[in-house]
C-alpha cells in the first residue's frame, strides 16, 4: 500500500517502512509525526483519488534525524560593473520513517 503526501509544498509518494527527508518540522529525534494532507492511497489495484485530500486518511511516522543539507552557493555578477555577490544557503530537513498508513 502506498500513499501521496503533500508536505512542504512538496508531494511524495511513500509506503510503510520507508525512509524520507522533508522541509524542516517540528519535534524531536524519535517522536511520531501524523501528516494528514494525503492525496491519494494505492495498492492492489484499488485507488482512492482525493478531491483535493481523502478526509479521515493519514500517515504515522517516525523523525530519525533533523539536520541541514548541503551549503548551496549562490553567485550573481554582472560583467564590467564590478558588481559580484556571493551567498550560501543550507536547507535544514527532517528524515522520517513512516510507520503506519491509514486510509
């Protein structure tokens, strides 16, 4: 059984057991997290397509880790001006484990 889930403004297609990075959420390392913005729910050959969501459906998972991601550079330039900017930035994530589907 699987499930889309829209969370951070981003859409993710998971199942039980799997492991996924998101937008930064609250919580602690090992605290269970419900996302409830589910799109649709699949599986053996049955679909539930939401219109937007599915009232009532929801996702349990568990955060394993919080951390920051790669620094991105960011340069802008503009030739012959002597105009340069550099800038980084670190998207902080949040890993979780989903450990239950409910649908």
């Amino acid at each position: 059984m699987y499930a889309i889930v829209r969370t951070g403004g981003k859409q993710y297609r998971v199942s039980k057991g799997e492991r996924f990075f998101v937008e930064k959420l609250e919580g602690d390392v090992g605290s269970v997290v419900t996302l409830d913005d589910i799109l649709l729910i699949g599986g053996k050959g049955d679909v539930k397509l939401g219109t937007p969501t599915i009232a009532g459906a929801a996702i349990s998972a568990k955060i394993v880790d919080q951390g920051r991601d790669k620094k991105v550079i960011v340069f802008k330039k503009k030739r012959r001006k002597g105009y340069s900017k550099k800038q980084g930035h670190r998207q902080p994530y949040t890993q979780l484990e989903v450990t239950e589907v409910k649908g």
